[in-house]
C-alpha cells in the first residue's frame, strides 16, 4: 500500500481491506468481510480522518444507503469527506443489502425495489428472505460491534437518504441506546404505506401487519416517543419521489408531532431526489451529528 | 422539467438538453450537440450558479478530463458545485473525445491510452483518426464559441486532469488571447516523452515528429515563454502515474523556469491519482482561476 498516510492504523484480520485513497486529511477506506446475520460477504467503506488514524476516538456516522445504491455510491457523489477532515468525524456507508454471486442471496426479481439492494434494513421472516435478509441485525448487532473493536470510536450517530432515511429513522428509535443522534434525507417516512415498502413487506413479512407496524418509522416513533434532543430531515421540494407518495414526509411530522419529539423539517426549494440533493445537504447532517456528539 | 429553479436562462435549439438537477444555489445541466469538428454528436456538462441562470455574465471554468473518463466522472466525483455556487462561477467539463455507436469514430482497440476517451485535445493528422479526432478545434473553436453565444460567459480559464490536465496546458498556451487563466492536476507534463503519449501521437500524427512537439506541453511553454500571471498545478505524491513516468512533473517545473512562467507547484504527499485527490484541490482551483478573472 504505497499511498497510505503514514500512521499506527491498522484494522484486524477479521477484515479485508479493499482499496485506501488518501482524500483531505484522511483516507478513504473499503473492506470486506464474512457476515454471520446475513451469511454472505459484505462491503463497506469507511472514511478516516488524520485524528482516527492517529488511534484517537472521534465520532461517527453511519449512512445507510437507498434503493439500487451500494456503498460506493454516497462515497464517490456524496462529498462528505471534506466535512469529516474538518470536523475530525468518522463516516460508514455499509451495502444496502446481502449480495453475491452466488443465487442464495435472492437477486431482485426486476423490480427495483425488492431484492437485492432494497433490504429495508429489516429481519425477514418469510422464506427465501429470512435466509439471508437480516440487515436490522446485521447494522445494529454485527458491524455495530464489529465497527466499535476495530476503529477508534467514540459515539456513533446514523442517517441515510431515501429507503437508507426510512432505516436510520427506524433503527435510530428502535435502538436509541446504541445511537447518539438521527437524520434523514428524503426519508420514506412511512413504509408500510408506501407502494415500494407494500411490494417489500408482502415478501419480507407475508400478511402478518403487526410486523409491517414495526417497520413503518412514522408508526415507530409515535409508539417509543421522544428519543433524541432533535433530529434533521431534508426533502427536496421537486423530489417526484415525494409526488408518487412513496416518502409520505407529513406523516413524520404528525409522528414527531404526537411523540413530542424535536424535528428541524426542511423543504428544499427545485430539489430533487438525486445526489446532487445530497451533497447540497451533507454538511448540514455531519453538523449536526457532530454537535450532537458532543453534546454526548 | 419541473425541478427547475424558476429563472430567465434557457439554451438556444443548438443545444439538446439531457438533464437538469438542483445543486446548492444553481443548476447542473447536461447538453448533446451535432459536433462540426468532430462530425459526431457531443456531450458536455455545465454548472451555472443562480447568478447565470438570472443572466448575469460569470467568469467560467472550462475543466478538461483524463484517460477513459467522460463528463460524468468530474461532474458526479470532484464536487466542484459548492465551491463554484459560492462565487458565482460557470463550471464546463466535455467529453474527452468523440464516441457514438456508429463505428466511424474510431473506438479504441483494447488501449485505454489511444482512441475513444483518449484524444489528448490534438486535432489527428493522420487516418483514421483525423476525420473525427479533431478535439483541439472543437475545445478551442467550436466548443468555446457555442459556450459564449449559449451562456452568460465572461472570461474562460481553463483546467484539466491527466491527459485532461496536459490538455489545459497545451491549449491555454497555444490559445493564450481565449483564456484568461490556466491551473493542472496530476498533468501529463510532456506527452511526447510518455508512453501513453507515444501510444497515441503515433497514431495520431504518424512520424512527423515537429507536431508531436507542438501537442507537448512542456516544449510549448519553452517555445512561446510566459503567457499568465501565475498557473497552478496540483500533484500527489503517491500517484503511481508519476513513478511510473507518464507525468514526468519535473519537465514541466524546468519548462516554466526557462520561459519564466510562474508555476506554483504543490506535490501533497500521500495523495494519489484518483479522484478522491482531485475533490481534495478542486476548491484551490476554482479559487485560483476566479481570481485571475477578478484581475481580468
């Protein structure tokens, strides 16, 4: 590895390392490894600053990715390494679903939506899913342990865009204990009523609806109640996402509404669902997160 | 289109417009147009921060991609629109040679280095290439006088990566009267002396060895001296292009003390090739060629 910053950094055999990029005062990492909830090989990347790579703990942000996406997307459009340098902050994008090869990890049967690349980040139940799409437990249980053994970590917040927004919402009032702040851009709000979440459940859960309830971020933080100081959600304006009715944005402010939970709400004017969208945004999240982190 | 940010500005019917999406305070626009030079339709990307789209003239950044690239990998991967949203600037990067799915155009045979993405800005002299390799005329002919009749242009700077980056210096010093600023990233210092350049001058230009030292950079500057205030060129020192010797920096470092051209030259170490380096300078080039347009 012959343009690796010089440092004491090293991750443990449990890992494989993919590629290093040196990018601001940091590197860009990607690694591999053998999953145990999803019984596949995964891939994420993580992007370094100077201070994590010097051993000392610095937040982190999860960023869980959006349908068709996986981890290089947010890491190549995003541009949240330039905000991370500064601010001395961590951020992982893991993959947005098992895949491989392999058949066993049920390829997406052409609809975009379901399969692979569309995990909902939820634990299926019902066959062939239940094998290997357990990416609830996969983020929340595996890499979250896996993340804090191997890296310098000191809290972790999460976020995501689009489905990735409905799982940061979802996992975030789920397991408030494990993260120590939320966000979302153009988040799904409201899953189990949206025409993409409806064709995923009805294969993840068959008809049992008490489990589409669970998965449904708007049902779930009116059912746990505040949980977080405030959280940040951006929705483009002109997301023709938000026009279908796939995002449901009013339903996480009634949500919060009913909850009392804090929600800065934005609407962005002429934007749209892209990551052009995104890297308009993304420094405003990492603030956040960051400002949270040390509120502790 | 209705993610359009409500403004006067709108292209002329020389211009196919391919797409538009918001990005921070302007507009990111794709546009094909039937090439003359090239006698093949081309496609270009421009960013046109909120002061262009309302007509007001910006000082433009005509930015020149590397070896296999087309415009997307810049558009999508350098983030240039935060920066250039801030100051009020026009950021235009074309395609890096023609290509459609006809065979005229001449696709490449197996080598990255010669051919489809790979037309190092010259205008061929020699068959096949010369009936649609004709890219120096369509950058500094057609191209730039589409992009002054079509947007609210007032100066041009130009820049380049790589192949793109030997490009930004071999056309801002043969054209000096139609740029009013030059910057490079990781150039290729001196094409005739590589051997990617070798690969293709020799396709290009045959045997004819005066007119591969008119397409090198390095000899040009020596040949016509000082022509810009200052030029800025970025380069990693971990970039394996450089130990390899296809940049070969140091000609051009000699180059410019021999016709006094002022260079800043930065070697970052441990930065490398790739784009994750380009995003960590774009912002100091975009700096630079606005304050050159400043100066006038």
């Amino acid at each position: 590895m012959n343009n690796a910053y010089n440092h004491s950094f090293s991750a443990s055999n449990q890992l494989t390392q993919k590629s290093v990029n040196r990018c601001f005062d940091g590197e860009q990492h990607y690694y591999s490894h053998e999953s145990t909830s999803t019984k596949t090989p995964m891939t994420f990347s993580i992007y370094l600053p100077d201070e994590a790579l010097a051993g000392r703990r610095c937040p982190a942000l999860l960023y869980l990715s959006g349908l068709t996406c996986n981890a290089d997307n947010v890491t190549h459009k995003a541009h949240f390494q330039q905000k991370c340098s500064e601010l001395g902050m961590i951020f992982i994008a893991p993959d947005t679903s098992p895949r491989s090869s392999e058949s066993h990890d049920v390829p997406n049967d052409e609809r975009y939506f379901v399969g692979q690349g569309a995990s909902y980040y939820v634990d299926a139940t019902q066959a062939p899913w239940s094998e290997h799409f357990n990416m609830q437990s996969y983020i929340v249980d595996e890499l979250y342990d896996l993340l804090r053994s191997e890296f310098p970590i000191d809290s972790i917040g999460i976020t995501g865009h689009s489905m990735g927004g409905h799982g940061a919402l979802l996992l975030g009032f789920k397991f408030p204990s494990k993260f120590v702040s939320v966000s979302a851009l153009s988040p799904v709000c409201a899953a189990s009523e949206s025409a993409w979440g409806q064709a995923a459940y009805t294969e993840y859960f068959g008809d049992d609806k008490s489990l589409w309830a669970q998965a449904d971020a708007a049902q779930l933080i009116m059912e746990v109640g505040q949980q977080y100081t405030n959280i940040l959600v951006d929705q483009g304006g002109a997301d023709n996402f938000l026009a279908e009715g796939q995002l449901q944005t009013s339903k996480l402010q009634e949500a919060c509404n009913i909850a009392q939970q804090p929600l800065t709400l934005r609407y962005l004017a002429s934007h749209d669902h892209s990551y052009y969208f995104i890297q308009t945004v993304i420094d405003d999240h990492i603030e956040h997160h960051w400002r949270m982190a040390q509120m502790g």
